[in-house]
C-alpha cells in the first residue's frame, strides 16, 4: 500500500502514458466516428510509447452508454450533441494508470451536460483536497457525496434535506460506486480500506499511498424515482460523467500524477 521511490517511478510513467493516450483521444474524436475507433488510437498511443498494453479493458462510452459503469462493447457511433466517456489506462512494467475524463463529441456542452459536469468536477475537486497524510481513505468519498448530492437537490432531481437524503442514501441512483482505490500492480490494487467493525474504521491515508478520485453522475434512461423523489425529465436523461485522476499521497499533501490531463470546462470545450 505504501509504494517506495521505485514503484512511485513506475507509477509515474504507467501515467504519463496514459495521459498521452487520453490526449490524443481528445484530438480525435469527433461525431461519426465509431467508439472503438478511439479505443485502436487510445491504445495505440499505449503500445506505442512503451506500455505492455492496456491495464483494463478500455471504456469508450458515447451518449447513455457512460451510464453503464463497465462498458467495454465499444461499438456505437458518436453523435453530436452527446458526451464522450472515456475511461482507460496503461500498463507499464505491471505498474498501472487510471484516468477517466468526460467531454462533449461536439463543439459544446448542453446547458444540461454543463450543469452535472460543474457538480462532478467541484466534486472531484474537494475529494482530492482530502487526499492527505492522516485522513481517513473514506473521507474523500464522503465528501464527494455531499458535493453531488446538494447538486442534485439545487437542479431538482432531488428532493429533500441534505443530510437525510445522504443518510438514505437517496444519491445512490446517479451516484452508485466509491469515489476511489488502491492503484498499483492492480487496478483495483491488494490493500485494507478498513481496519475494524466500527463505521468509522477507515484506514488512514500514509504518504506513498496511491488512490484514485472518481466521483461521477449518470442519470441512466431507465432510471425510475423513488415515490418521494421527482421525477426525471427526459432532457436529463442519457448523461454519464466521471472524473477520474491517479493521486500520491505525499509529506507536503498529494501529487495529482494525471493532472495534465485537461478537466476544466473551457479546455473540453472546442478541442
């Protein structure tokens, strides 16, 4: 779980490859292209700059496909006006990358897109600051969830009191995985996450920890509401977004290894 200096190198370039790989995925794609065609560039990229290959298979999830977690068909085409999710990683010398980013095939972002999009990126934002020696591994999540769930309530497509909708677990619909794991010689990587029975029991981050943030919103076309929940507007439905970046556990805080890759609204946006 604690990586020393040499794995940290490893880790390093299983990164940088990756995030090359996401890169030149952003420059590419493009409305009538075929998922899998930006799959063969992402993983070429890969192979290319020294890789074994891909850590996982690849997600490359057009329109409503980003609302299924682990879709890995690749096979639609994309269209304008949908968003792109994108979700791979290299594997370097059996160390391994995990970055997702989500941005739109077009020129733009729907007024919709933007709005989820602003929620998971503050999301993201505020569980990489809770990335640091001392903290629970599970504070990251947490705040994840209030972050995505107080968005939700200010769109409409919750409603109730913050703290009894978390408590419920009413978020659980467009928000049903952790925010992050180990990252290692696995993806999801050999390591405790909790340390006894208790509900605050979390195993406290130490500097050489590797844990990915990656919160997300996927507001799936079949997703039906609780009887004390609104219903959802069919403009809302089809949007899947994650946010995925690779974060050291440091002395000084954390390094963000995948930062490179662009996530900020106006760098989506015309590519």
């Amino acid at each position: 779980m604690v990586k020393s200096p040499a794995e940290i190198a490893m880790m390093r370039r299983a990164t940088e490859i990756s995030v090359k790989a996401h890169l030149r995925a952003m420059e590419y794609a493009q409305p009538g292209l075929y998922e899998y065609q930006v799959q063969a560039e992402i993983e070429h990229v890969f192979r290319q700059e020294g890789a074994e290959g891909f850590a996982y298979p690849s997600i490359v999830a057009g329109g409503a496909n980003a609302c299924v977690l682990h879709y890995i068909e690749n096979n639609d085409q994309l269209q304008d006006n949908q968003l792109l999710l994108i979700d791979a990683g290299a594997s370097y010398r059996y160390y391994n990358g995990d970055i997702t980013r989500t941005f739109p095939i077009g020129a733009t972002f729907t007024p919709e897109q933007k709005a989820l999009y602003e929620i998971v990126l503050e999301a993201q934002k505020k569980a990489i600051d809770e990335v640091k020696v001392g903290n629970s591994c599970r504070a990251a999540h947490e705040i994840a969830v209030c972050v995505i769930t107080q968005g939700l309530v200010e769109l409409g497509l919750l409603k109730g009191e913050l703290e009894k909708l978390i408590e419920e677990e009413k978020y659980k619909p467009f928000f049903m995985h952790g925010t992050g794991h180990w990252l290692g010689l696995d993806v999801h990587d050999s390591g405790t996450y909790k340390i006894g029975a208790a509900k605050e029991d979390w195993t406290t981050l130490e500097a050489g920890n590797i844990i990915t943030v990656e919160p997300g919103i996927y507001i799936s076309p079949y997703i039906k509401a609780a009887e004390d929940q609104p219903e959802i507007p069919e403009r809302w439905q089809g949007i899947g977004i994650r946010i995925e970046d690779d974060v050291l556990v440091t002395t000084e805080g954390n390094d963000i290894l995948t930062a490179a890759v662009p996530k900020e609204i106006d760098d989506m946006q015309h590519r």
